[in-house]
C-alpha cells in the first residue's frame, strides 16, 4: 500500500513523489480532471476507479487548491484520509481567506467585496484611488485581477461582479514569502523569509534568504503559525507577504507546497517536498530547517530546455516535461552558493545559456543582489 495520495498531476506532485522516493515514502498521484493514477514519478496512465483506490492511501494530499465543484475531489472529501478538509474548503475562496485573517487579526490589505460597478466608487472613498481587483476563485499568476486607478474603473467584465473582491493597493518595498510546516504534534517549523520578484502577477523569481528582512522572521513565524493553528492544518504552507510602510501585510495563502520554496531543493537540508511529506505522515524532524548559503530560483516559463543547464556547477535544472505554452511555467533553475559574491557569480555564469527574456529576469536579479552587498 502507497502511503500517500497526491490530487493533481502537475510538477508539485510529481516533485512530491521525487522527494518521497529518498525517504522511502510511496506517493501516487491522480489526475484531478481524467481521474487516471499516475504511481510514484512514473508518466504512466492507469485508468482505475480512483474512488476506490483513494480508499488504499492513509493520506490524500493536493498539489492546488482550486477544486471547487470536482466531481473526484467531492468524493475524496468523504474518505478518512483526506487532509485538512477546514482549510480546503475555505482557503481558496479570498473572501473567506481575507475574512479569516481579519478574524484572526492579522494583518492584510484593506479591502471588500465587489458585486456591482456602482460600489467602485464607495470604494475608493473607503479605500483609496489605487485599488486592485481579484476573483475570489481560480485566479493566479495575475490571472483574474484588475486594476483600479483615479482614472480608470479597471474594465472589469460585467459577468464577474459578485464573484470578485477589491484591495487597497499596497506600496511596498518587497514581496516576502514565509514558507512553513505544522506537524501533526502541532509544532511548526519554517524556513527563512525569502524576496520575490514578480511581473504581471507572476513570479519570475527569488532570492533566499531575504536577508534584509530578516528581522521580520520572527513576527511572520507568529502570524503563519497563527493561521495554521486556527484551521488545525497539517503539512507545509506557503504565506505571500507585502514589506511595507504599514509593517508586513499578508497578501495570499497557499495550502500546499508553493513555487517560491522551489529554492529548498538544493538551497536547504530539507526541501519543501520533504518538509510536506514528513507532516503529512507523522514522521519526526529531528533538526532544526535551515539554509545552506545563499539561493536563487528562477523560472523558466515557455522557452525550450537548454541542455547547458545540466553542466554548470551550482546550478540545478528541474524541468517539468510539459507540453510548450506562451506564458506556461516549465521548469526552473536553482543556484546555490555559500556567499553572495559567489551566488552572483554563478548567476552571471548562467547568463550565456538564457533566452532574452530570461537573461533580462536573471540580469535583474543580479542587480537586485549586488544591491544587497551595498
């Protein structure tokens, strides 16, 4: 018998099973959509009831959280392993998930719901001219937002009042993220505070540790542990922050493992994937999570696999076997070092073996380290 059931059949499971297979963790995966198995990280198919075999796995996890309404899902929900139900069913709905963080008191973004155009002007008398839009269910990497300006109502289609909330929009200095993991005892632990580069809502890229915020570690622990006490959730999540003049402000959580703690899988002694697995199962962490050195992730989003990859030092490609689309996460890159100089060295290393567009994100980053040196 398997011990773990991913739902979904894209890279977090399968990178999921890539971490089990280490610990000798079995992880399965099924296809959320066809219904089909998928053992271990084997691309193979098999078309089974996967009700009846959901019933095989003490544990039945997921790689994404927005299920609502899956005909799989729903029966999932019934079988004793099925974890965290509470925060499945709240979490991927940002009404609930804004609501629960003001329940909670902890700190977010001003914001309300938006069920017709005649409130954008309550709105910005409530919360000021610049405002963003988001569907409550579904959207990410900056799919599903509008923006509000003075000048401008954002174009948003008449079809998605009701199912949108409206945010203040936050100046800030950085994007954080604080990943951490509740055990079943109800310890938790976390790795460092990381920055985040993002464009057009989607993350290009980050940098571990976020070593000038390292003094927000401490109140972003509390505010994570908070929220993972608060819905009894067990195994990793993923807690996106703002860096601002109002102090760190939560912009969105993830119930799951998440894109900006790839960098764990060689910039740390536990990955994400296995931090997940040994919550998820019950299994002890016996030291403390932490960093080797300095990392970068970098994504790498519709562009081919450049086999170069592969041979440089201190660099780790993951690629994802997808098929090709415009805008399509397909693999990423990690880079390690023990400093920074020589973090910024390998990065420039990499420079050469990028398409344009990823030798202008990695161009970027180099400039936002040599800043950190300063």
């Amino acid at each position: 018998m398997s011990d773990v059931l991913v739902v979904g059949a894209g890279q977090l499971g399968l990178m999921m099973a890539s971490a089990g297979a280490r610990f000798g963790i079995s992880v399965d995966r099924v296809d959320h959509v066809s219904g089909e198995l998928l053992p271990g990280t084997s691309s193979v198919r098999f078309a089974e009831d996967p009700l009846e075999r959901g019933k095989t796995y003490p544990v039945i996890t997921a790689e994404l959280e927005h299920l609502l309404g899956n005909p799989l899902v729903e029966g999932l929900k019934d079988l004793d392993g099925w974890l965290n139900p509470q925060t499945m069913d709240l979490l991927p709905a940002r009404d609930q998930q804004k609501a629960l963080l003001d329940q909670l008191d902890v700190a977010t973004s001003a914001w309300q719901e938006l069920t017709s155009p005649k409130q954008i002007g309550e709105a910005r008398l409530r919360l000021g001219s610049d405002l963003i839009v988001k569907s409550i269910r579904d959207g990410y990497d900056g799919k599903g937002q509008w923006i509000i300006s003075e000048h401008s109502n954002g174009d948003i289609p008449a079809e998605a009042f009701g199912n949108i909330i409206v945010e203040k929009k936050i100046p800030f200095e950085r994007e954080l993220s604080l990943i951490g993991a509740r055990l079943q005892s109800g310890e938790c632990v976390y790795f460092p505070l990381v920055e985040n580069y993002h464009q057009h809502g989607m993350l290009r890229y980050t940098i571990a540790p976020a070593e000038k915020a390292k003094h927000l570690q401490p109140e972003a622990e509390v505010m994570l542990q908070k929220i993972m006490k608060s819905l009894d959730y067990v195994g990793v999540m993923a807690m996106e922050c703002f860096d601002s003049s109002q102090g760190l402000l939560v912009n969105e959580l993830a119930p799951r493992v998440h894109n900006s703690g790839h960098w764990s899988q060689s910039g740390a002694n536990f990955s994400q994937f296995d931090l997940h697995l040994f919550a998820i199962t019950g299994r002890p962490i016996n030291q403390p999570v932490k960093a080797n050195g300095m990392s970068v992730m970098l994504n790498l989003i519709g562009c081919e696999l450049n086999p170069d990859w592969y041979s440089l030092p201190g660099i780790q490609c993951w690629w994802y076997g997808k098929s090709w689309r415009e805008n399509r996460k397909l693999g990423h890159i990690n880079i390690t070092a023990y400093d920074l100089p020589a973090l910024i060295s390998k990065c420039a290393e990499l420079l050469p073996t990028l398409d344009d567009f990823h030798r202008q994100m990695m161009n970027l980053c180099i400039e936002n380290l040599q800043k950190k040196s300063v």
